[in-house]
C-alpha cells in the first residue's frame, strides 16, 4: 500500500482556516498509523456514507454543525 494525494474544496471563512482543517485530517490519519491502525482509502469510503445510519452519530454530528 502507498500513500496518495486527494484534494478537494472545503468552506472556510479564510485560507489558514482551510489550512487548520487539512492539518487536522492529516494529524486524524497520522495518530490512527501511530496506533497501528491505517485509515486507508477503501475504509473513508466505506466509513462516511454510513454516518447517516446511526441515530446516535447522526445527531452528534448534525447538532455540530448547526
């Protein structure tokens, strides 16, 4: 397995608030390999649709982003 870039536009009020987030997705992914457990692709692929699946989870993040 190997690593590979993805990119994609997310809503910020700036460009260092993009740059927080992105920092924060890599650091996601490094303390989970630091861990011994890989966040690969097939997993975020498999992983984010079903979100909507679990009221509990669901909710949380709804309620977040609100």
């Amino acid at each position: 397995m190997r690593g590979y870039e993805i990119r994609f536009h997310i809503y910020a009020e700036s460009e260092e608030e993009a740059k927080r987030a992105e920092n924060a997705f890599k650091m996601f992914i490094s303390q989970h390999a630091v861990a011994g457990r890989a966040v690969t692709g097939e997993k975020i692929a498999n992983a984010l649709p079903r979100w909507e699946s679990n009221p509990i989870v669901r909710n949380k993040i709804i309620n977040y982003f609100k």
